[in-house]
C-alpha cells in the first residue's frame, strides 16, 4: 500500500489488489468508491484526479484495511444507494442492497396505479422500502415500523435527513398500526427469512448485519414472514396487495404456504434482475 501524498492512481491501484486478494466482489469499484468518500467527490472525480496525477487522501490505507476485513463498504462510508435515494447506514441496521430495490419497485408500481394509497411497511429496517414508495408516489400516505432499536434510529435518522413523509413507528411489525386495520392498499415487507442453521457466506452479512434482521425463526425460514403476512392480512382491505422479499430458495415455498392460510388469491412469484426468485406478491381474499 501507500501513503498519503502518493499517487492517487497507484494507491488505488494497490488497493484494487489488496481487496481482491481479501475476496471482496467488486475490489476496484470500492477502491474507487473509499477513495471519493475520503477525496468528498463523486466517483467520476476520483478518476479524473487519477489520470491528473492527485495525492492519494488521507486515511486511505486505513479505510482500505478495513474493507480488506470485509467490513461492509457502506458502513465505512456511511451511506447506501438505493434507487434514487442516498441512505445513512452503519452498525445495527441491514444494508440495503439491489434485490431489495426490485421488491420497493413492485411496491411502487402497484402505488401509482392508485389515486391515494396508503402503504404500509413492515420492518422497514433502514426505512428503504417505505422511503423509496414516498420519494416515488408523492400521492401516497406511508406508514413504516421496524422492531430493532439500532435500526429504528438509523430510519429515523433517515426520514429526517430527506424530508419524506414517512409515519415512523418503533416495534413489532406482527401487531403494528392496529388503526389501520383493513384499510391499507398496500403492504410491503422485507421480513428476516434466512432459515435458522443456514449461516450466511458472506463476511459483510454473516458479521455485520443485525441477527435480529437475517433469520426467517424456523428451519425453513418463514416462520417470522409468515407471522407478517398475516398481519399484513388485518391490514390490508380485501384486495388490497402484499409484497413481501424471501430468499431464493423460498419462490416456491412462500406462495405455497400463504396459499394454505386461504387469505390471499392471485399469489404470484417474481424473478428479479438476475432471474432468481425474489418477492411474492399476494391480493388480500
């Protein structure tokens, strides 16, 4: 590695090897990206600087270090992108990640073909999903509840810094909003539902990600979004949607298992970008 005051291209460079050596999935991507949190510049400026012979930043080898660790990107840049919003994230809270897009978009798809809709989302974690449907369905009332006080404090933080309209509860998403109770167009949820016994590969999740927001509570791992969708079901009037993210082990089991409960029709299972199975989205019966 270098140091700071060497040649920004070359410490990226070296980074970029460093990461990759570490199994880092995107190494010069993220060595880019450090280098733009530390440079407070886009990532777009960081490689202009590097044809025109910049310093390397300060605290670069520091920072490099760490991802080198496998402590997630976000956490040591504080942020995480999602659609077209830029959340604060960090310890405590699940990262939210491209898949989780996919399923906010089902969301909001289905919100803009209504006129007012409220939506309701449980365990909002960073408060991703509600976010995204207030930043893209200005016309929609949002309701979000996440259980875990680390992660309703990332939220929180969250729904202040952008300004958005998102009704922010802490607790259980199985008995949140009782208010609500069948009037709600649209519930949305990224429930925990890895199976217990199942521990993630990655360092970034198996480590830093919150338990509390990882495992589904049984051996399948849907005893948890089970509990959800049927609360989704008090809230939701007839008809009215549930979208809800599983594992991509569960696009067969999850519509099974809301179809034995007999409160739901028009159970369907979506692909997202990559084409594994994603979310399940249900019509309250």
């Amino acid at each position: 590695m270098t140091d700071a005051g060497d040649d920004l291209r070359a410490a990226v460079r070296a980074a970029t090897i460093r990461l990759a050596e570490a199994g880092v999935p995107s190494p010069e991507a993220d060595a880019v990206a450090l280098a733009a949190h530390l440079m407070k510049v886009s990532v777009a400026d960081v490689r202009k600087a590097m044809v025109l012979g910049a310093a390397a930043p300060a605290a670069y080898e520091r920072l490099v270090a760490e991802r080198a660790a496998r402590v997630p990107l976000q956490h040591l840049t504080g942020r995480a992108g999602f659609r077209g919003l830029e959340l604060k994230v960090g310890p405590g809270v699940f990262v939210p990640r491209p898949e989780t897009e996919f399923v906010a978009g089902l969301a909001i798809e289905a919100a803009l073909a209504l006129e007012a809709p409220i939506v309701v989302d449980l365990c909002t974690g960073s408060g991703a999903i509600a976010l995204a449907v207030a930043d893209e369905v200005p016309a929609a009332t949002v309701y979000a509840v996440e259980l875990g006080r680390d992660a309703h404090a990332w939220a929180e933080r969250n729904v202040a810094d952008t300004g958005l309209a998102v009704r922010l509860r802490q607790g259980d998403a199985t008995d949140a909003f009782p208010e609500l109770d069948g009037t709600v167009d649209i519930v949305a949820s990224n429930p925990p539902y890895i199976p217990l016994g199942m521990v993630p590969l990655d360092p970034e999740v198996r480590d830093h990600d919150p338990e509390l927001a990882l495992y589904g509570g049984s051996e399948d791992g849907l005893a948890i979004p089970l509990a959800v969708a049927r609360r989704a079901a008090q809230l939701l009037h007839a008809g009215g949607l549930l979208v809800m993210e599983h594992a991509d082990s569960q696009g067969v089991s999850l519509p099974r298992a809301l179809e034995r409960t007999g409160e739901w029709v028009d159970i369907t299972d979506h692909d997202d970008l990559t084409g594994r199975p994603r979310a399940t989205t249900a019509r309250r019966a």
